[in-house]
C-alpha cells in the first residue's frame, strides 16, 4: 500500500494505548504477582505498614508439602483428575452430537440451538441450576421415581467417597512415570512415522528417565515426611457433567464448522472405492478432524485449569471434595488476606496455564503466517 | 419399511431401505434423547420457578405446579434488581469501549504491517488465555490507589483492558479478508490513515461489530471473578444471584426464577443472534 511515512507512525500511535495497558495489566501485573509470591506479604505486614519480606520459595514449598495446609494438594489432585474427565467428556459427546447433526437431519437448526444454548450462560446460572438438580434428596436423584424405580442415592457434589488414593509422598515419583509414559509415546510415534534415529533417541531418554525412577532418584524428591492421602474424589463427577453440559456446545460447534469444511466429494469418493459409512469416518473425516481435536483440548483444558465460578456456585469455598486452585488462591487472598501464599498459587495455575497455551498460540499464528 | 415384496429385486432393494430407515430412525431417537437431556436444567427451572412456596417439597420436584404463580418471579425479581441495572450500567460502555478499540488496533495490525508486530500481536493474545487471578493481587491495589476499587467505573476499566485482545483478535481477522486493492484505491485518492479506516474500512465493518458486541456482552454480562473481587459493593447480577442461592433463607423458587431472569438477556441475544455468536465462539480458538 502506498502509505506515507507519517500515516505509519499515526497506525502505530493508534495501536499504543493497548499495548500500554496490556503491558501493565498483564505483563506488569504478573510481575507483581510474581514477586508478592516470593514474600511474606499478609494482613499483619500490611498493618505494620513494614515492607514485605522476601522470603524466597517458602510459599511455593508450603504449597507442596506445608504441614497444616493440604488444600493445594488436594486442588492439584482435583484439577488433573477433573480436566481429563471433563476433556474427554466434551470431546466425545461434542463429537457425537456433531456427526449426528452432519447427517442433513431436518430440524438441524433447532438441535444446534439446543445444545448450544448453554454456552450462552453464565457458570453461575449453570452453578446455580445444578446445586438445585444435585441435591441427594431430591433432584435428578428422585428421577427414577417417574417410571416407578427407586430414587437415586448418589451423593453428587457432596460425596465425600475416594477412588484410587495415593501417597502424596510418591507424587514425584507418579510424575516421573507420567513423564517416561508421555516421552515413551512420543518416541514410538516417531518411529512408527519412520524418524527412526530421533524416535530411538527419545525412546532411550525414557529408558534412562526409568533407570533414574528405579534407582530412587524421583523418590529422593519428596520433601514431605509424613504420609498424606490423596485421590479421585467422587464429586467431581458432579462437576464435570455440570461444566460439560455447558461446554458440550462448544466442541459439537468445533467439530461441526469441521466437518462442513469436508467435502461432500471426498465422502463420495471413498464410497465409490467401496468405503462403509463407518469406513469413511474412520479412515477420512477423524483424520481430518484431528487438528480441530487438539484446539479443543487446548482450549477446554485451560477453561478447567483456570474453573472458579462454577466451582464457587456449588462448593462456596467449603467443600473441599470439589475443590480447586482458583478458589483457593481466591479465598486464601481476599478472605485469609495471605498475599504471598496466594499470589504463589496464582502463579503456578499461570504456569500450567502457559504450558498449554504458549505452544498452541505459537504454532497456530505460525501456520497462519505460513498460508 | 415394506420388505415383504417377494419379487427378486423388491428383495434386492428393500433390506438397504429398511436399514437406511433404520439407521435414520436412530439417529434422531439418539438426537432427541439428547435434546431431553439438555433441556431438563430448563424444565426444572420453569417448573419450580412456577411453583409457590408450598409446592416446592422433594416428591413433587418433577411434577407441573398445581397452580401457576408468579409469586418467585416478583420476590426474585425485587433481590436481583440492582445486580441487574448494575451489570447494565457495566456492559454497555465497557462493551461500546473495547469493541471500538478493537476495531482501530484490528486495523493497525491487518492493514499497517510494520516491524514487531509479529511479536506484539502473540503477546496481546496471551492476554486473553491467562487465569486472571495471576493479575488479582495487583489489580486491586492498584484500583485502590487511583480511587476505583469497589466502583462500576473500575470494573469497566478492567473488562476494557482484558477485553482489548479478544476484540483486536476477531477485527483483525475480519479485515485480513477485505482485500488490500480496496484500501490502495482509498489511498490513491489521497486518504490518509484516519480517511481509509472513516471511509472503507469501518463502512463494512458491521458484521465484525456484531460479533465482538455480542461476544463481549455475553462475556462481561456472565463474568463473576473480577466481580466478586472488584466491585462487591455494588453487586453485579451474576454476584446477586450467588448470593441469593447462598443464603438459607430464600426458597428454591426463588433460586430458580432469579437464575431465569439473570439468563435472559444473554439468552435473548443468543436466540436472536445465534449465528454470531457462535463466530465469537469459534474466534476465540484463534484460527477461526
């Protein structure tokens, strides 16, 4: 285009407010947040009007393995175990509901609208709704009574009943073989992809993480000297069939701007070579799907990582079976007012947060700059 | 259906319709059960919201009310009436703001490439991704000291800047589609930065608009976190509501029809609006 040099630098001092403020509310402000979570900032150094402290990883630490304090421990339990249920919740029946709508059904419009409407709530609404449809003694649970079955007994939300319990001191140890699980995966995949050499390079780096595993080398990080149970708490169920109906939507959405993006001549094609209907989905429009797959994963598992109104709604902050970090570093802040403890859990659900979302948005903005 | 033809291609023909009819039936049985299944919240909420005080007990919880009332709407109504103007006093300018900013920095970054913007533009979105309790610490510090925390002003300040890279994100890729050939013939003319944008740019920038105000009144309407912490004096509709179904004391009609009145209206613009709302939806996973 033919722009003058003064026009370039108008376009540039339009863009400068946001930059501005973006540096500062988002970059600065984490800053901030992480420095807070190196001290002892709390009620009572703010009262004594003193400087915080500086007092190094202690509150990263007392996350991890504080004596009085298992609540993150329980909220990290509870975010791994409730991201995947929800994860793979959303995708499947997103997926489901999206095929199903691709079959040009008549009242299309009207499924769509259904199974998307709930996106258009707020998490308290949807909160809100469900505390009333998971109350044991009557909601859902009294449904069986319609058609003459006995009522439900299903805690929801406030079970308090514990699957697959762990030590908390094997924690490093479970994430190290989580780790060799995840390289080992990736190296296989390379050599089914014939990158021969670097697949068997990843594969001996799991090989020697194991070794490390075995000889006590992942045990030897445990800074806890007691034992602390954790699991599986039952009422995430509650929470993920809440959440999940209310992101269901999404994917179903995802995945069908996919598969309308498939064309018809490509299915016609693979029938005419003798692919069953269930052949063409398998062998071409998954494939196809895939890359929408992994948006989605992204984009749902940072929802979950960062889930706090829904989870404020139907737990308070008390119940700690449904716990999770970000009413933790919600309640521990503004209620318990200890600043540092709670700008330490903020940062680390900002690392897992960026694990997920750094990558993604490189790659995508890559791709795009690429086409 | 009728498969009870005897002759040698009825034979031929039938058993594939049969089985198209039935694979057909199926999927809208599957489809329907669904359908039931994300509409019981709904049922339940109408059923009790239309029930007095009375007839709410746990036999009769699935059951149509008796007698219709409108008792809960009117109680709800009462307790959620400031959260509700509050949020309307929130949502229209933070989302006129941060829609116009939007649409300017969409502009700068689609149709005035310079060096950076590469990088810049990554940095922006990140800002859309980041759980906010990262930035909760400092936020209220520092609408303490410039004399905005607990005020509608400041939450609108704060939805403003948190939404600027969701805005930027959807006009951008709006105007990466209007070819350059249409600005280039603008600049020929003689228009400058400003002329290009008040005369071809924002003359077709309608649909984006609709999409990013829909989008960020949706979002700003049902936002709770920076609610709760940044404004809980003058309670926004959707903090309203969490009290109200926090404290014993009000009945679960009551619950339901303020939960009701505190959807609608994103509700509505969804029903309306639906297909715009679902571009917002599919541009938040960046690609669009």
């Amino acid at each position: 285009m033919g722009q003058s040099k003064r026009d370039r630098v108008i376009a540039i001092a339009m863009l400068m407010p946001t930059v501005i403020l973006l540096a500062i509310f988002v970059y600065g402000f984490i800053g901030w947040t992480g420095w807070t979570s190196l001290t002892n900032s709390n009620a009572m150094q703010r009262l004594s009007q003193q400087p915080a402290q500086y007092i190094g990883l202690d509150n990263y630490t007392n996350l991890f393995s504080g004596l009085l304090n298992n609540r993150f421990r329980i909220d990290l339990v509870n975010t791994v175990f409730f991201t995947l249920m929800f994860i793979f919740f959303s995708l499947a029946i997103g997926l489901l509901l999206a095929i199903l709508i691709d079959q040009k059904i008549k009242g299309e419009g009207i499924f769509r609208t259904i199974f998307l409407f709930p996106m258009a709530l707020s998490f308290v609404v949807t909160g809100v709704v469900w505390k009333w449809l998971f109350n044991p003694s009557s909601g859902i649970n009294r449904l069986p009574e319609l058609v003459g079955l006995p009522p439900g007994n299903f805690r929801w939300f406030i079970s308090q009943d514990r699957w697959f319990e762990f030590n908390w001191q094997d924690f490093p140890v479970i994430v190290a073989w989580f780790v060799v699980a995840l390289v080992a995966v990736i190296g296989a995949w390379l050599l089914l992809k014939r990158r021969t050499q670097i697949g068997a390079f990843i594969l001996a780096g799991a090989i020697l993480i194991s070794t490390w595993i075995l000889v006590g080398g992942a045990a030897s990080l445990n800074i806890m000297d007691r034992p602390e149970k954790h699991g599986f708490n039952v009422a995430l169920f509650a929470l993920v069939l809440a959440a999940g109906w209310q992101m269901v939507g999404y994917t179903m959405a995802m995945y069908l701007a996919g598969l309308r993006g498939i064309s018809e001549e490509l299915r016609e094609a693979c029938r005419v070579d003798g692919a069953t209907e269930l052949g063409v989905y398998r062998h071409v429009v998954l494939p196809l799907l895939a890359p929408i797959t992994l948006s989605a994963i992204i984009i749902l598992g940072h929802i979950s990582l960062k889930i706090f109104d829904l989870v404020y709604v139907m737990g308070g902050g008390d119940n700690l079976f449904i716990d999770m970090p970000g009413i933790n570093m919600f309640f521990t802040t503004f209620r318990g007012q200890e600043f540092g403890q709670g700008a330490a859990i903020a940062m680390i659900m900002l690392i897992m947060v960026a694990v997920v979302i750094i990558p993604y948005l490189v790659s995508s903005l890559r791709g795009e700059s690429k086409r | 259906m009728t498969s009870t033809s005897q002759s040698s291609t009825g034979r031929k023909i039938a058993p594939m319709n049969w089985e198209r009819t039935l694979s057909r039936g199926l999927i809208y049985v599957v489809l329907l059960i669904f359908a039931a299944i994300f509409l019981l919240p709904v049922y339940m909420v109408l059923v009790t919201s239309f029930k007095s005080i009375d007839q709410v007990n746990i036999s009769t919880m699935w059951t149509l009310p008796s007698a219709f009332t409108l008792e809960s709407f009117k109680e709800a109504f009462s307790e959620l009436a400031p959260g509700l103007s509050n949020s309307l006093v929130l949502v229209v300018p933070a989302t006129v703001i941060s829609a116009a900013m939007g649409s300017m920095n969409g502009y700068v970054l689609s149709k005035w490439k310079f060096p950076g913007a590469n990088i810049i533009f990554p940095l922006m979105l990140f800002g859309m991704f980041i759980p906010y309790q990262a930035i909760l610490i400092p936020l209220v510090e520092f609408l303490n000291n410039i004399g905005l925390f607990n005020s509608i002003a400041g939450l609108i300040m704060v939805h403003v800047v948190y939404g600027l890279p969701i805005t930027t994100l959807i006009f951008r890729n709006y105007y990466t589609e209007v070819p350059d050939e249409m600005l280039e013939a603008g600049a020929i003319d003689g228009a400058g930065f400003f002329g290009l944008y008040r005369y071809i740019v924002l003359p077709i920038s309608l649909p984006g608009f609709v999409v990013v105000i829909i989008w960020q009144f949706t979002q700003i309407w049902n936002e709770f976190l920076f609610a709760i912490t940044v404004s809980q004096k003058t309670p926004m509709v959707t903090v309203a509501l969490q009290n109200l179904s926090g404290s014993q004391i009000i009945e679960w009609n009551v619950q339901m029809a303020a939960s009701f009145l505190a959807a609608i209206p994103t509700l509505i613009v969804y029903i309306l609006l639906g297909r715009y709302f679902i571009r917002g939806l599919l541009a938040g996973s960046v690609k669009g």
